[in-house]
RNA sequence: UGGCCUGUGGUGCAAUUGGCAGCACGUCUGACUCUGGAUCAGAAGGUUCCAGGUUCGAUUCCUGGCAGGCCAGCCA
C-alpha cells in the first residue's frame, strides 16, 4: 500500500505542489478510501450558525473541508445550523455564503438549512420516545441545572424521568402545538444522570422558544438542540468525515449516541426501516493568531462598541474586514494550507499571513509611485516649463504587465522619510550634498535645504539633476546606494492613505494585569489616515478593490469609500523594510 | 475526590509506524539588485514536558508523574 505523498493544492496556477506530509484527518479519510469504508464517498460540510460574520478562523475550517472534497474527489455542502431562532439572522445567511464564495470555494446545488429538516428530526424524536430513550421533562432551566450535579459529584434523576411512552408522545406534541410556554417543558434525552461525562447527563434535546425563524418563520415553536440536531443532518446528508473543533470532543460519545439509538431495531426487514447513515465526527484545533482577538463574542462587542467601524473594518480578522482590506482569497487559502491541521491548542504567528501576503502579490501585483508623507523637491537646474513622460516597469516579477509613462517636471515630492539632514550611519537616502536615483528619473543631488523659521522643519529641498541619467542610468558607471520613489507634484493626484496596525497592541490580547479588560490592549494607533497623499497619475481611475504595491512602501488596495476624484487607499500590508529593523536597533 | 484531549527549535507543523529529529515563518550573515522589495547562498537555534521501563536502538511502545486546553446553556 503506498502512502500518498503528493496532493493538489487549490492554487490559482493550478500547478501540483510537492509532497506535504498528510495532516491527521487527511491519513483518516485516506485509509477509509483505502478500506472502502464508505462505498469511495467522501462527503463534508461547512455547518456554520447564522449568527455573526466569519472570520479567518472559519477560512481555516472552510478550507479544510472544502479543500478535502476537492482533493478526494468529494464534495463538501454548505449548511445553516440554524436551530435557535433568537440569535440568527437572514443578513449573516447572506455574508456566510457571500464570504465562502468570495474565498473561492462552491457548494454548487448542495445549499441547506437545518430547519430544513426539522419534522424528520421530530419524527425521530418521537420514535426515542418510544423506544422509552426520551421523555417530557417539567423542570425549569435552573431546576435541570440543579439536578446535574457539577464536574466531580453525580447529578439525579428528573423526577419526570419514568413519565410512559404514552404520556410523553401526548406532551411532546402538545409542546409541539404551542400549548406550553417557553420555558416550561423540555424532552430530554434519558441517558445516565451519573455519566463522568457532563453531556451525557439526560441532555436537552428540544426547548419551548415561541420566536420567529428566518427561514420557517412561525411554523416551530420547539427547536432542536445542537447536540440532537448536529448529527441527524451529517446523517441526512451523507457526511463521511464531520470535521468540527476542538470543543466538541467529548459531546461525540453523544453525537454516536443518538445517531445509535435511531438506529437500534432498525435494519433489513425491519419495520421501523433501514439504518441511518451514520458519519464520524472528527476534531481539530481551531485557529488562533497573535494581535487579534478570534471569539464571536469579542468581535460582536467590537463592533457593537463602536471600537471598530463595522464588520468589515480592515483591522478585524473577518472575512469582511481582510476583504475590505485588500487581502486576497489566494492568500488567505495560502495560509489555511500552510498551517496546518493537528489537535494542539496553538497561536499562529501573525507574520506567516503576511507572509503568505506580500508572497501572492509580490507576484501580481501592478508597481505604483506613491508618496505618504510628502516633502516638496525642487530641481533647480531641471527646465520650468518641461515635463517628461518616464517609462516605468509595471511589475518586475511579471515581464507580460509591461510598462507604463510616469510624468517627471522640475517640482516633485518625495517621502519626508527619504531625507535627513544630519544622516545616521547606515542610512542610505537623500542628506545634503548626497546624490541618489530618482527611480525611473535621473540621479539628483541635494543642494540645499528650506526650513520653516519658526519650527525648524525642513520644508523643500533644492537639488540638481543630472541629464546624462535619463531613465535611471548612468553612462559613467557611478553608483548610487539609494533609490527614491517619487512623484511629479503638479501631476499627483491627492488621495486618502490608511495606515492599518495590529488592533491589539500585545501579541495575546487576553493576557490582562489581574483584573483588567482585553480591550485595554487595543492598539490606539492601529489605525493612521494620511491625508494628503500623492499618487501617481496613473491610478487616478482605479476601482475599488484594485491592489498595488506602492514602491518601496507596501501593498494597498483602493477602498470602497472612494469616490470619483477622491481615492482612498488601505494599507493591506507593508513591504518588509529592512532599514526600519536597522533604526530600531539603533534606538 | 470527575471525564476527555494535547505536550517536538522563538512560532506553527513533519518524521516512511522503533533507525543519526526535518520543513515553513521568524531571527542573524553574505551575494545580487534602478524597490534597503524580490531573488540566491549560508548560519544560529532541540535534554522531542519529566522520571522510570522494554529494546542493540524510543519523538514513536509501556508505567507513573507534571503542565496546558475543553466540559456543569433550555448556545453552537
């Protein structure tokens, strides 16, 4: 038998990546191949709740269970688990299915809802109730919660535990007609009030709650919990391999359990029927990465709180918040590849994302000359009144973007970073007296310096240029240690830059002095708008969503805020900068 | 005096099922360069949680510890 050791990867370039060694769940699904476990099939599913946006942890699971279909020739279905009413909502039905397929993955015709299902799930409830593993239960939330007893002490039975098969299918419709008030009855699995494990505690399988569904509206007033409902629709769909996190682990001996008890007396040439199909539930580690914070619940509270602007704010770690970024798809299916799949609790350094960034769009994204912080350049022996068209490299990794005209005039601004007066060791750039390329341009020396009387801040510099270096070159071989972006001033187009950071300030947000909120540990200056930046003329019609790398800065992608005459620019990552890490040492 | 799961360079994952512990990100050197980008070459970094045991040989198997995660919703 030979062990796989080469597998498709979901690139855009659609090429075969060499052999990664299979992850945990890849081995399983690869021996029930091997063994015909199920009949060739292998069938998975993203099964999120419709009750908040999704974020890069989902992409994690979305790529593991799409990507598994895919690789195994299986197909992977996308499914609502919407079983409580009272926190979903249509608008995340549409984000859900707008986000997945926005990371590139299609669920084609296999779309569903579990409250699809809910008068099969009933009609299987009342067979347990027959079967006496289920009965009507009249105590209230906190009495159940009584009875349950904790992690080390044993919990007792409901004193309605041996109400007959009879009255219990009585009650269980009435509950399912309306005539009991939320709250007021549940039907309970009947399991093992003592069982070391807490789920199989007698668990909830229906609640009272008289509140409208988004998609049955009033048809329900009793709805399935998780634990009943999960694996009935793995089981009506077919699921081979149902892939949930971490958490999960000790509610499967319940997922098998139900799953068990539809199916005993069931069989060939039994009346109650054949057997259920019955999945395997198999567990991972969910994502977690430094500077962010992951739970549903926090990123609502950021949200709600107004701390960021919305879902899609590109500081947050949704779906919607990389996108509005300017992050793409491949780079985030990327990610999801690289790392990994295993059952340890982990922290994924942030870096590795950018990584997987820069890595995609170094290799398509267009070449641009954008200037952050402007500071006025005049070259005084440079003709007023000319203008040049200059020709640029649209990108250097991709010969077949081919090139584009830049204007150069004798006005032009550079970055305010590109120039010190009294230059520390190491430092490259423009200082006084000291002659670098203008990229594309000439090579220019800086002559003298402007400054502001009063603040002291270098306002304009005056330099020379040399027209013997036309296009960056020089005929007489001399050298220059910099390169400069620049842009010609009277040509620029203004724009909006926003600089994003980490939202968080520390690697672990959680980690608080005793006491304290994580929202203490937001970073105040995780967001920075440069306001006027200039740009290249080049992009002054860019559309929304369009990504660049800004030479020498990093890579942005026009904003939906933008409007005509009015760009606005995200920073989606920065260019690793390596004179930054120099200057930082040196304090 | 509960149950389940997990411990491998800084971080995340491997190790052909018992054979000299590898890869990626990060870090550091150097080369090259019209992006201090990209690329290329190289380096540092491990008591494989600990202690016993089996074995010629243990990251892998056994026993016992230790540490971390999850579980007491009519949430998922």
């Amino acid at each position: 038998m030979a062990k796989i050791h080469d597998r498709v990867d979901a690139n855009s370039d659609g090429a075969t990546t060499p052999a990664r060694s299979l992850d945990f769940i890849r081995t399983i699904v690869t021996e029930d191949l091997r063994t015909n476990k199920w009949g060739g099939r292998v069938q998975t599913r993203f099964p999120p709740e419709p009750n908040g946006y999704l974020h890069i942890g989902h992409a994690k699971s979305i790529c593991l269970n799409f990507g598994i279909a895919k690789q195994f020739g299986g197909m992977c279905n996308l499914r609502f688990d919407d079983t409580n009413p009272t926190a979903e909502e249509e608008e995340y039905v549409q984000s859900i299915q707008h986000d997945v397929k926005w990371l590139g993955w299609d669920w084609e015709d296999r779309l569903y809802f579990a409250s699809d299902y809910f008068e099969q799930m009933y009609q299987w409830a009342v067979e347990l109730i027959k079967k006496e593993k289920a009965y009507v239960c009249d105590l209230r939330a906190d009495e159940t919660s009584q009875h349950r007893g904790t992690l080390t002490k044993q919990g007792n039975d409901s004193p309605y535990r041996n109400r007959t098969a009879a009255e219990n299918l009585d009650l269980f419709e009435r509950m399912r007609k309306g005539e009991f008030s939320d709250g007021a009855k549940t039907l309970r699995a009947k399991i093992d009030m003592a069982h070391a494990n807490m789920n199989m505690r007698d668990p909830v399988m229906y609640r009272i709650l008289h509140a409208t569904h988004h998609n049955t509206g009033d048809k329900w007033c009793i709805y399935p919990m998780y634990d009943w409902a999960h694996g009935l629709e793995d089981s009506i769909e077919g699921i081979t391999h149902s892939i949930c996190t971490l958490e999960f682990e000790d509610h499967r001996p319940l997922y098998d359990w139900f799953i068990d008890a539809i199916n005993e007396g069931r069989g060939p040439g039994s009346p109650q029927g054949e057997k259920v199909h019955h999945p395997q539930q198999i567990e991972f580690a969910r994502l977690e990465l430094t500077y962010t914070v992951m739970s549903k619940r926090k990123l609502l509270e950021l949200v709600k709180g107004k701390y960021v602007n919305g879902w899609d704010d590109p500081r947050l770690p949704t779906i919607s918040g990389l996108r509005r970024r300017g992050v793409p798809p491949e780079a985030i299916r990327e990610f999801c590849d690289r790392i990994g799949v295993a059952k340890f609790n982990s922290t994924i350094d942030v870096q590795l994302l950018e990584h997987c960034i820069r890595d995609y769009l170094n290799k398509t994204a267009m070449r641009v000359m954008a200037v952050l912080r402007p500071l006025k350049v005049i070259i005084d022996n440079y003709p007023g009144g000319q203008v040049e068209e200059l020709d640029a490299i649209n990108n250097p990794e991709d010969a077949s973007m081919g090139t584009r005209k830049v204007p150069f005039s004798q006005v032009l601004y550079i970055e305010r970073d590109d120039f010190r007066e009294d230059p520390p060791k190491q430092f490259f750039r423009l200082a006084p007296g000291r002659e670098v390329r203008l990229r594309y341009g000439y090579f220019i020396t800086c002559k003298s310096v402007v400054k502001d009387p009063k603040t002291g801040e270098v306002t304009e510099l005056h330099c020379t240029y040399d027209p013997a270096t036309r296009g960056g070159d020089s005929p007489d071989g001399r050298k220059v240690k910099a390169t400069l972006h620049w842009v010609s001033a009277s040509h620029a187009v203004q724009v909006e830059v926003r600089l994003y950071d980490h939202l968080f300030s520390k690697e672990n947000p959680n980690e608080t002095p005793d006491g304290g909120d994580w929202k203490s540990n937001l970073n105040p200056n995780s967001l920075d708008s440069l306001i006027p930046a200039y740009i290249e003329p080049s992009v002054a019609s860019a559309a929304p969503g369009s990504r660049y790398q800004f030479e020498r800065v990093g890579y942005f992608c026009v904003d939906l805020d933008s409007t005509i005459g009015k760009l606005v620019f995200n920073r989606i990552v920065t260019l690793k900068d390596t004179w930054a890490k120099i200057e930082k040492k040196q304090g």
